[in-house]
C-alpha cells in the first residue's frame, strides 16, 4: 500500500514528468498536494494501469487534491538545455503554478535542481511508492498524451495517437520516411528500425 507522502510535518507536493524519453513533443510535469485523508484505490505509478484507469483517476485528483498543477518544456527549450535540465525546468513550473504553496517537495528519480527556499528529497521509484507523487505522474502521462493525441491530427503518419511520441518503428520508420516535424526533438537520434532489427538477429 502506498503512503500519503514522504513525510507529513510539512505540506508536500509530489512531483513527477513525463515525455523524457519521446522523440517529439514537450515534456510534462506536475506537482499535486493531496489531503492527507486521500484515498485513490487504484492510485500506483501510472505505467502500470491502463489508459482508462488513469483518465478515469485524473478526474479524482483533479477534484480532491489541495493542489495540482501541470506544466511543459517543449521541444525547441529541450533542444537547447538538455532532456534532464528540461524535466527539472519543467517540474520548477508546475510548482510555480500550484496556487498552495507547498513546504516541501517529494521528486520521483534520484536527481533534481533545487526549486528555491523549498527542500526536496529525490526517490527513486517514488511513483510507485508514495500517492503524492504517483498521482503528479498519472496527470503529467494523461495530460500530455493528450496533448500528442491533439497534434497527431496535424501529422497523422507518425501516429502519434498511438506511440504518444516515443521510440516506435512506426514512429522513427516514419519520420525517416517524411522527415522531422516541427514538433520533434532534433538532438535526439532516430535511428533505422531496419538496422536494430539487423543488430538483434546478428546478436
């Protein structure tokens, strides 16, 4: 069973992103403060519950927490800072958004750039850990997979609706096949799907 928060002397935000590892579109983050009474039974780290579950526990966070904010850095800013610098910049802004100012932050990961005058603790798989954080990560997955679900109208063949951006062969055959889009990282490598496959039957 997953703990409330990290600790309780202090009002904590959880903070968690989503998007690193994508080849196109932002990087979300949220913070979320949850009353200390929450209960969410289905509330665990967002990768492991289904796309229904987590929409349907968005609309429960949105509705019960003290606090919650989303925010994004987009590709251009990822371009010229770094993915890392990135996910820190854009968890800086969900708590600059969050209109409870928390006392203290819990961060799902081992590292992170000091948000000022707020202490923080870094938790590795603090997701799957602590509620506060798992429900920053099902609102950062939830609100930019809709986001990539949005642009995907603009540019079909990447089929964004589906891979939400990441690594597919779907996704990196396309983008090979028709290009960069406006919205793709251009520091990150796209690699041919054909030579992975080669590389893996080689192995």
């Amino acid at each position: 069973m997953l703990l409330n928060s990290y600790q309780n002397e202090l009002l904590e935000a959880g903070c968690d992103e989503a998007g690193r590892g994508c080849l196109a579109g932002p990087v979300f983050a949220a913070a979320v403060i949850l009353p200390p009474d929450f209960i969410a039974g289905e509330l665990t780290d967002s990768k492991k519950l289904t796309h229904k579950q987590r929409c349907n526990l968005r609309v429960i966070i949105e509705k019960e927490a003290i606090a919650w904010a989303v925010a994004e850095v987009d590709n251009l800013e990822i371009d010229n800072i770094n993915i890392l610098n990135a996910s820190f910049l854009a968890m800086h802004r969900a708590v600059e958004k969050l209109t409870v100012q928390p006392k203290y932050l819990s961060i799902d990961g081992n590292r992170f750039k000091a948000y000022p005058n707020i202490p923080h603790t870094c938790i590795v798989k603090g997701d799957g850990k602590y509620l506060n954080i798992a429900a920053a990560s099902i609102l950062a997955k939830t609100h930019r997979d809709e986001f990539m679900e949005n642009i995907s109208l603009q540019y079909p063949h990447y089929q964004w609706q589906q891979n939400k951006g990441y690594p597919t062969i779907v996704h990196r055959s396309a983008a090979l096949k028709h290009g960069l889009s406006p919205f793709h990282r251009k520091t990150f490598t796209i690699s041919n799907p054909q030579l992975a496959l080669f590389s893996e039957n080689e192995g």
